[in-house]
C-alpha cells in the first residue's frame, strides 16, 4: 500500500483524481496520467505537487491568522493603556 497516494487521495476533494489514484496502482508506473492539462509520468509527482501546494496553503492560513492576532493584540493594549493612563 502506497501510504503517500492513500493521503492525497483523502486530502483532494477532485473525484477524476481519486479515481486516477485508484487506478494508477493497477497500472504501469510508466503510464502517463493527464490531470488538469498536464501530463505525469510519475504518480509521486502529482502527490508531491498536491503536498507542496497544501503545505502552501496552510503556511498561508497560518500567517494570515498569525498577523491578525497580532493587529487585535495591539489594538486591545493600545485600548487598554488609553484607559489607563489619561
């Protein structure tokens, strides 16, 4: 069992390319799989390309969440410290 396949295929939502997931494993790894107009040759390219570009995204979310915790942190301190000191 390809654990790296079984993770791509449980991570996209796209049901073509579960079904080329399927059925890449009774295939040659030789065979070129066509997905969104591009052609792979290996399947371990296509899983590497789905990983890197969740791991993007997630960086992404991640940094956008980080940036406004940290503009409502300083916001509720300036808050704070105009009550404070008049």
């Amino acid at each position: 069992m390809d654990f790296k396949t079984d993770y791509v295929r449980q991570q996209v939502k796209d049901e073509r390319l579960q079904d080329l997931l399927i059925k890449s494993r009774a295939r040659n790894k030789y065979s070129p799989v066509q997905y969104q107009g591009r052609t792979y040759w290996c399947l371990e390219e296509l899983t590497k390309e789905k990983e890197l570009e969740s791991r993007h995204k997630v960086i992404r979310e991640m940094t956008i969440l980080g940036i406004a915790s940290m503009i409502i942190l300083i916001t509720s301190m300036y808050g704070v410290a105009s009550i404070i000191l008049p």
